[in-house]
C-alpha cells in the first residue's frame, strides 16, 4: 500500500481469516490489492475519520472479493440445483439433502505445482456420495480436463471400518466442477466414510503430465442421514404365463434415494429352457404411475421419451431359479398412492434357429425371419481381424428388426464342410417405432441405414468367402411381454 499506519496491519489482519478458507484468484486477489493501495494518503488531520473510512473501504473490497469468488468459483449445490430447476432435470436427492441440512462443508485446499484443488461440498447417505470439486491453475481458472481418473489417480470411500466401500468417478454434467459420485446398490451400513483423493498426476491426451500432490482425505459422518432411512415392506405375487413368478419385498426410503426390491422364481418349464447358468441372465421391464396413468418412472421399457431417475441396479442368485433385485430411484412418491405396473422381462434360453445362404447370391438382400427377428443380409467383406493377430475374417453385412432383446444373443456359423465357427456382432443399434405411450411396442434396429451403416455377423477365422454359409442363434435372448399384473402402493 502507499499509505503505511497500523490500520493496515490491522486490516490485513481482519481480511486473512475471512479469506482464508477460499480460494482467490489471481484476478480477484489483484483487484483487492490494487482496491486498498488506490486509497490515497490523508489530505486532512482528521485522522480518526481517515481510519474509520479505510475500515469501511477494506470491508467493501473485503465483499468485492468474497462476491466475485462466489461468482468465479465453485458453485454450491444449492446453486446447482438451481441450474438443475432451469434444465427440467431436478435432482430431488440433493435438493432433500440440503432441506435436511446434510451438505458437509469439507474445506480441502491442496496446493502443488501452480495448481490447487478445492471441495467445499459433499453429500453422503446409504445411497450415494456425491462430491464438487474444482481444480484451479495459477491464474484462478477451473481446469475442467486435467484430472483423469483411474490409474494412478483415484478417490475411494472407506467405512469406518476401513474397508473401501467404493470409488468415486466423474459424472461430467457441468463445466463448473468436476461432478464426483459413487452409487450404492447396497444400501451403506456405517457411521462414517472417509473419502481419500490419491491424485499425483494432472495432464490429458493435449497436455504433459505434471506429477505432483494433490491428495486429500476428509470423514463424513452419517449417523444424522442413517436415522433418516425408513423400511417399508410390501406385498403383492404374480406369476407370468410362461413361469415367471414375482413378488414384491420392500421399499427402503434414505436421503437421495429410494431402493425397490422383488424377487423372481422360475418354474421347472422355463428352467428347462434355459438350462445351466443361462436362466440367470435375465432383464425385467416395469413402471411406476400415478392412479392416473401419468409416468413416474421406467425400467428398460420399449416407448420412447420415458421418465429415468434410475440410479442403480443390481441383481443376485438367491437360490436355483431365485433371483433377488434391487433398483434405486432419486424418488418414490411418499404420501400419495401409485401404482407398479410389470411390462415384461427378457431371459437366456436356447434356440437353435438358423438360416443359410449363399454369399455369392447376396448382390440382392434376402430377407430371414426367425422367432418374430427380421433380418435383411445385404452382402459380405473381407476385413482384418479384431483379435490383433494380422488375419482376415469374413463379415456379413445385415440390417435387423429384432423383436427380443441382443444382449445375451449367442451365434455359431457353419462352412460348407460344416466347420463351426464363432460368430461375434458389431454395429449401432437403438429402437424403432416406440410410441410414447406405448410401454411393449417397437423393436430394436441393427444397423443404420440413413448413415448406410449396417450392422455385421463377425465370422472368426473364416479366412474365405465360402459357398454356402449357416448362421445358427443357438442362444436367443427371449423377449415376454405377455405379463399383466399390476399393484396399487402407498394405498
């Protein structure tokens, strides 16, 4: 300053706390100092009133600074949501937890090598932990791409235990901070959770690494959100036409979400067709609604433009035949009733459909249908093998309308000397005359025929283009859409 007297120790010395436990850009930093030296030295003896004015001078450079980092930095959750309220797409988890008062304010600064990191907000309960935090370079601005997580960089949860519960990633979402998360498909039983940042290397594909330390670890404790977790247990039994049986466990209510539970049984009929582990691999598609017929939310429907607020998922063998599942939602309604509705459920079973043809034939499509799938094979090519070893592989090239669901689909393919070969798929697919109230219809497309990008029957090690070639689906992942069950909840 130009103007030296003990107000300016003491000034300094009110203006350090405050400031502190944030960080201030190099901007904003220079635009305080150079606020406070432009007060210009007494031209009056009236020094008291010369004292009170710089104290009322440092308090409004003192704003000045902590408004523009408002403005410059991180964004609080609450101001998040906010933006969230703007784009349709509010996270009622969040916005419960800072009802509730359950925003940790961590206050981690970690300086290295020109570059600081920063959290001041974290969210945890048993269903997720959620985390902002920014990264700044020695001008003040938020480097959104240099920090890459995974190996050797990470940041876990740990109970307090000890054990490491789960490990955070990057949600993307905004430019203003890097949106950290970990979902819990088991609900966490603990105490407290320490979450520890392990991060030595900044740097992407465009810039040099920079090694340094940034690590961090700061606990969280979560005996305020536990007690908010309620338990309530449902009833309700179905059974499918072709052997499906379903019951309905519990809801389990916590801070940022809710947790659905059911459980599965197949009879002897549907095991038999889905023998060995192939009955385990399995999708259920349902919704929720209100009494009148509005969307809540969906899972794995066929319509188009549904309500997603699925945050995780999960599934596990309970017994032979006996599956157990769980699916978390940002909410359930509480104090109205709704209804589960069943749509369907796919499962692994044997098929063993198949069609031939010869390649040389295929200057014109031919069309084969099997078990309600079309597909329209339009030609063959010889292309180099995704398995890294330097040969060629035969490719046919298809477009499809599947009726079932591609996820657990397996296909051999057979020469004319009847040698067998293993058949993998390539392509984009996505679906097809879904209707917006349509919760069954449409079908899934295999290949895309506006960018001419059909999908493709990979023949490994089928190094020539044979006579004749046989495609058998000896696995198709079987598609029901016959249930029609469903259960009115919170009555």
């Amino acid at each position: 300053m130009s103007y030296h007297d003990p107000v300016d120790h003491q000034i300094k010395q009110f203006l350090k706390p405050k400031t502190q436990d944030v960080v201030l850009p190099d901007t904003v930093q220079l635009a305080v100092e150079n606020a406070l030296s432009s007060l210009s030295e007494p031209k009056t003896k009236k020094k008291s009133y010369f004292k009170q004015w710089r104290w009322a001078a440092a308090a409004i450079a003192l704003f000045f600074a902590i408004g523009a980092v408002t403005i410059y930095t991180v964004p609080t959750f609450a101001e998040m949501i906010r933006s969230l309220f703007a784009k349709d797409n509010l996270d009622i988890g969040l916005l419960r937890a800072q009802e509730l008062g359950l925003v940790h304010n961590p206050h981690i600064k970690v300086k290295d090598k020109g570059y600081t990191l920063v959290i001041e907000e974290a969210v945890a309960d048993p269903t997720r932990v959620t985390v902002a935090l920014q990264l700044f370079d020695k001008k003040g601005k938020h480097e959104r791409e240099m920090l890459i997580l995974g190996e050797p960089n990470n940041i876990t949860i740990k109970d307090d235990k000890g054990n490491i519960v789960g490990s955070m990633y990057d949600m993307g979402y905004t430019n203003d901070f890097y949106y950290m998360v970990e979902f819990f498909s088991e609900p966490l039983q603990t105490d407290k959770i320490t979450i520890e940042g392990n991060i030595n290397t900044l740097g992407n594909r465009n810039v040099p690494s920079i090694e340094g330390n940034w690590n961090f670890s700061f606990d969280l404790d979560m005996k305020e959100a536990n007690s908010k977790t309620r338990v309530e247990e449902l009833s309700g039994t179905y059974t499918t036409p072709h052997g499906m049986t379903v019951n309905l466990k519990r809801i389990t209510r916590m801070v940022q979400g809710v947790r659905f539970e059911l459980e599965t049984e197949l009879d002897d009929a549907a095991m038999a067709r889905s023998p060995g582990d192939l009955w385990e691999k399995q999708m259920l598609s349902f919704h929720f609604e209100t009494l009148d017929n509005e969307e809540i939310h969906s899972v794995n429907p066929r319509k188009s433009g549904y309500m997603n607020s699925l945050m995780t998922s999960d599934y596990t063998v309970i017994g032979d035949g006996k599956m157990r599942w769980s699916y978390t939602f940002k909410y359930l309604p509480e104090n109205e009733p709704y209804r589960f509705v069943l749509d369907g459920y796919s499962i692994a079973e044997v098929d063993g459909s198949k069609f031939s043809f010869r390649p040389a034939e295929l200057s014109e499509p031919k069309d084969f249908t099997i078990l309600k799938d079309r597909f329209e094979l339009i030609g063959t090519s010889m292309e180099k093998s995704q398995r890294g070893d330097k040969t060629d592989e035969l490719a046919v090239l298809f477009y499809g309308k599947m009726d079932n669901e591609i996820s657990y689909e397996v296909w051999k393919a057979y020469d004319s000397a009847s040698k067998q070969y293993n058949v993998s798929m390539r392509g984009v697919s996505g679906l097809e005359s879904s209707l917006p109230d349509g919760w069954k219809e449409g079908y899934i497309s295999m290949g895309d025929r506006i960018m001419n990008n059909p999908y493709k029957f990979r023949i490994e090690g089928l190094d020539h283009v044979p006579e004749e070639l046989i495609l058998e689906r000896e696995v198709v992942d079987k598609r029901y859409n016959d249930p029609n069950w469903s259960v009115t909840l919170n009555e």
